[in-house]
C-alpha cells in the first residue's frame, strides 16, 4: 500500500477503533463504505485496494461528519514542495558564502574548507560504521530520527482544532502513523540530507567561479601553529582528490612558503587553487552525495509503495471478510422466551455490526420449555452462518433442560458454530439493578454450560433493549474465533 493510502488507512482505523459508541462515525457509514469500496472495485480486487478505496470513501464522508479530524490527516501528508525548498535554500546557502577567508583572498588552510571536507569525511565514516553495525531493520541514526519524528508528527500543531471524535483518537492516530512510517521519512530524511549536503557545496563552488569572473581572488595561507613544511603536508592530503583529477601539482614548500601571510609577495592569483578546492568538493562532497542521494531515494520509493503490506490484524480481517464473504444467514432459537420488539432490535444491531451488515437473521418459534428435543426440522440452520441459542437470564438454568437443548442444538445437521446468547433485560426489567446478585446468576449460568464440557459453549450476556455492543461484539468475536 502507498503512502497516500496508508495515511488514510490508520486515519480510519485510529477512528473506528476508539469510537466504539460509534456515535460520530455509525454502523451505517462503515457498512456504507465498505459496500461503497465493493461495488467500485467489483470482485476480485486485492485486500490492500479494497481496504484503500474504503478509507477513501470514508474520509470523504468524515469531512462532513469531523472535519477538525479530516485536517489533522491532511496535516500528517508529506508536502512536495517541503524537499524542493531545502534544495533551493542549500544551493543559494552555498552561492553566497562569499569569502573563505577574508575579503578577496582565500585561506587555504581556512576552517570553513577543511571544516566542510572533515564534516563530510566523518559521515561517511559514521554511515560505514552503522552498515557494519548490526541494528534493527529500518533502524536510523539519531538526527535522521529526530527530524524524522518533526516530520511524521507534524500533526500535533493541529490537536488543538476540533475534533468531534473521542479525544483518544489523536494519539492513537499520531502514535499508529509514527510506528508504521519512521522507516520511510528516515530514508526521506536521508535523501534530503544527502542532496542538501551536495547542492550546498556546488553552491560554494559556482560562487566562487562566478564572482572570480569579476574579481580577482589571492589565494594565501597563515598559521599560528603550523609551517610551511607541515601545511605543505597537510595540503597535499587534504587536496589529493583534486590533484588527481585534473592532473595539477601543488608546488614546493618552498612555493608555499612564498604565499604565506607576511612573506613577499603574500598572495598569488587563486585560480589554480579553486580548480583544486572545486575538484576536491566535486570528488569528496559532490559525487558521493549524488550516489548516497539517489540510493536513499530509491529505499524510500521502495518504501512509500510497501508501507501496509501485512493486513492480518483483526481489524482488517474483519473488512475483508466482509468483503469476500457472501451473505450469512444466522438462525436464532429462543427457549423458553418471547423476546420483545426492541430486543430483536437490539439483536439486529449488534449481528449487523459483528458481521460487517451482512447478516440475514431468521428467528424461529421458540421453543417450550421441556420440548428442547423436538426441535422442527424448520429450526434447523442451513450451515452459511452461526446458530444462536437465546435465552433469558430471568430463567434459572438447568442441565436437563437449557443444557439438553444447547446439545440438542450443537446435534443438528448443517448447523454451523453455536453461540449461547443470555438476554439480560428480562432480569433487569423485573429485579433491582444489584450488580451481586446479577452476576450471581450470571456465573450459575456460565457453571451450567461449562458442565457441557467437550461442547466448549461459554454464554454471552448482554442486555438487548440497552446493548453494550462494543462489548458484547469482542465477545461473539473472540467465541467465534475459538469455535473456528
């Protein structure tokens, strides 16, 4: 997946994850965009497009919903014009450095050349030593990940927009983001770095020949501690790129000797000593950050197409197979229990959002206490989906009746896995709210159905007219997961 797309694609995860009273973004617009991405795509499309195209569709409907959270993604986009502006900035940073030394003479043993060369040598050698060091993939140095981290959590200057969402959504966005994409805006980092780095010393080097066409620079040299013997020595090390480029020899150290401040004459023209400084940045410098350039470039192409390319998480898991999936047809048996209208509402809801609104739910006669071995051949589920025992928690559960009928149910031809579902709003309907006492009988049922043993049937409780549902979804998920 690309970067455009992975941002988004955290974006909508960040959201649907916190939300889970889903209040700003409802069951309707996640059913919505997922339905909106499969009929754009049609069938067959790779699980990275479809869960692409739906954040897609799903940004575009929270523009209207949240559009404080839609400008805090737009935020965290990588900007263009961001590398564009540096390298302008590094080679007109370079083009006006006017003098290395003073006026129109050049030091050649000024610091800011020796000090650039140094500067240059030691990241080479920094850069060697972390290849040969063994690190963690992806893993940068500590000024890549700095302003890496200024880059990637570029988002934070927004936090203080309106956000409709639960507060939570921000950091977990922002901490989501930071963790997928550090890798990629390390290696972005160090592309602009690298050109930074050369267009700064071309910047140097076209400056100086430019201005030289006007004005005549002195090339000379002064020490407080080095002679002409050890300048001479140290000149010719440090220039030895340029001298085997263009093929010129440094002279003597009596020549040297000649140039240095205080001895006549002084200075002599610097013509030849800036083909050899240009020939040197060109060979240590500019050269070597092209080729480091380049390389950074192409990891981070590589990067920016590969940012989600595990897509095993639950959560997406969950898109695809609504994706992939036909229909499922859920069978729901009462026994010994009426559910009112709004509880069927509430049970409606929450099969709708466990399976993605493509639940088909068929709820049979209930069946009359003691007849739970004459389950009608009507009852029985076709096998594309779960089979769902209800019951009431006001009933007292016993082995020979609410049990025989769990196993006279998981016993049924076709049937796919079975869930035990306990509706709550019965008891809190007629009892005091007593969370003791409900949770006494809570664990009298969950001991009457452990007794099924190799069944492995844990009861599911939740209070159908006023449904927790994001509680009561992680727990049919996780039971439909061990029945798997």
């Amino acid at each position: 997946m690309n970067e455009p797309d992975a941002l988004l694609t955290t974006a909508v995860r960040a959201a649907e994850s916190v939300d889970g009273d889903r209040r700003i973004w409802t069951d309707d617009d996640r059913s919505w965009s997922g339905q909106a991405a499969a009929e754009a795509l049609g069938e067959g499309a790779s699980a990275d497009v479809f869960v692409a195209r739906r954040a897609r569709f799903a940004i575009e409907r929270m523009r209207t919903r949240d559009p404080g959270f839609v400008r805090v993604v737009d935020g965290l986009r990588w900007r263009g014009w961001v590398g564009a502006v540096l390298m302008v900035a590094s080679f007109a940073a370079g083009g006006l450095i006017d003098r290395i030394g003073s006026g129109q003479s050049i030091n050649l043993l000024a610091p800011p050349v020796l000090g650039l060369l140094a500067w240059n040598l030691l990241v080479y050698l920094l850069l060697l030593a972390g290849a040969l060091r063994p690190v963690r993939r992806h893993q940068a140095g500590p000024l890549r990940r700095a302003i890496a981290g200024f880059f990637v959590a570029g988002g934070r200057r927004l936090r203080h927009r309106h956000v409709a969402l639960p507060a939570a959504v921000l950091p977990r966005l922002l901490g989501e983001w930071t963790q997928l994409a550090m890798p990629l805006y390390a290696a972005r980092v160090a592309r602009l770095l690298h050109w930074a780095a050369a267009l700064f010393a071309a910047g140097i080097i076209a400056g100086l020949y430019l201005r030289g066409i006007a004005f005549e620079y002195r090339a000379g040299w002064e020490s407080t501690f080095l002679g002409a013997e050890a300048a001479h020595r140290l000149l010719t090390v440090v220039l030895a790129p340029g001298v085997w480029l263009t093929g010129a020899a440094l002279p003597n150290v009596d020549g040297l000797a000649a140039i240095r401040s205080g001895a006549f004459p002084a200075t002599e023209n610097a013509a030849p000593w800036l083909h050899l400084l240009a020939a040197t940045m060109l060979m240590v410098i500019i050269l070597p950050r092209t080729v480091l350039a380049v390389a950074s470039g192409l990891i981070e192409r590589h990067r920016s197409t590969r940012l989600l390319t595990h897509l095993d998480d639950p959560y997406f898991q969950r898109l695809l197979h609504a994706y992939h999936a036909k229909p499922v047809c859920l069978t729901v048996i009462p026994y010994s229990y009426h559910p009112a209208p709004a509880a069927m509402d509430g049970l409606q809801r929450l099969l709708a959002r466990v399976f993605s609104g493509k639940a088909e739910v068929q709820c049979t006669q209930a069946v009359r206490y003691g007849e739970e071995e004459l389950l009608a051949a009507a009852t029985r589920p076709d096998g594309r989906g779960p089979c769902i025992a209800l019951f009431s928690l006001v009933a007292t559960p016993e082995r020979e009746t609410q049990g025989a009928f769990v196993r006279a149910v998981c016993a049924l031809e076709n049937t796919g896995p079975v869930l035990a579902l306990v509706d709550e709003a019965p008891w809190r309907a007629r009892f005091d709210p007593d969370p003791q006492r409900l949770e006494q009988r809570r664990s009298a049922w969950r001991a009457e159905l452990a007794d099924l043993g190799e069944l492995g049937i844990t009861p599911v409780f939740i209070d159908l007219a006023q449904p927790d549902l994001r509680t009561a979804e992680d727990e049919i998920e996780r039971r439909l997961e061990g029945s798997a």
